[in-house]
C-alpha cells in the first residue's frame, strides 16, 4: 500500500516523515525476517525512501 501512496504522490510530506521517523525501526523488525520477505520490503523501500537505502542495505546483509 506505501508503494500505490508514493505512486500517487511521490513527495508526500507525510511519507517522508514517516520514513525519517521510523526507518530504523523497520530494518531492526526486519532484520530477522527470511530472506525473500526482506528482499520484498527492500525493492518497494528502494523505490519510496531511497534516502535511507544504505541502511535497507545493512538490513540485507544481516
């Protein structure tokens, strides 16, 4: 759904408080997730906060 909002608005002021607010929180949740469910939230995340993507990263290697 975060992906359709970004497609809709792709410099939403709202997602981009949202993602300075919590993106380290979604990489520690993540962290310990398979590795395909992390590839998935990496390739939407890369596309809606590239901001943050070398932490997205990290949570890859990890």
């Amino acid at each position: 759904k975060l992906k359709t909002v970004h497609q809709a608005k792709p410099v939403s002021y709202n997602m981009q408080v949202f993602f300075n607010a919590k993106y380290n929180e979604l990489v520690e949740l993540y962290k310990p997730e398979p590795p395909q469910e992390k590839t998935r939230l990496f390739n939407t995340l890369q596309i809606i906060d590239p901001g943050h993507i070398s932490q997205y990263q990290n949570m890859m290697r990890n």
